[in-house]
C-alpha cells in the first residue's frame, strides 16, 4: 500500500507537471482527483508538493518551485492582491 507521502511524487509515467509520458498509461495522484490547483505548503509556507492544475497556473515543473516561498513562485499580480488577507488568515484560524 502506498503511503500518503508516495501519492505527493509525480505518477510513475507522468513528469513533474503532471503530463503524461508517451507510451505510458495514465496515473493519478491524490491531488490530481480534483478540478481545482492545489499547492502543499509547510508551516513556513515554502512548497511541499503541486498537482498538475497548480503547476499549470504557475507555469513550471515541481522542482522549479518545490523548497521556495509560495509567494515567491507565484506571479506578482497575485502576490500583491492576495498574500496579506492569507497571512491575516493564517494567523486568526480561519
């Protein structure tokens, strides 16, 4: 069985941006059973892990973003509109 950290890395068969590798079947992840980008962050807020619909959004592969700042990766427009109401947030508990 597998382990909850093994569903966090890439799909044998399928890159970091979560495209599926030629010749090979498809293979979903836990964060791929959504419609919506997910993105992993530690306490810190540093990147943990992506599904392909996140990556998409930020326009990158995994390691290009994995081990940095969220708010570093993704792009300044949305820096700016949304990361003091998220700090705010993390702070009070909601």
């Amino acid at each position: 069985m597998k382990s909850f950290s093994d569903t966090l890395a890439p799909p044998a068969g399928r890159d970091d941006a979560g495209a599926i590798s030629p010749g090979r079947e498809p293979a979903w992840g836990l964060l791929d059973l959504t419609y919506d980008g997910i993105v992993l962050l530690d306490e810190a807020q540093i990147v943990t892990a992506a599904n392909a619909l996140a990556l998409e959004f930020l326009r990158c592969l995994l390691p290009a973003v994995a081990g940095r700042d969220f708010w570093q990766v993704v792009p300044p427009e949305v820096a700016m509109a949304h990361e003091f109401a998220a700090h705010a947030a993390l702070q009070s508990g909601e």
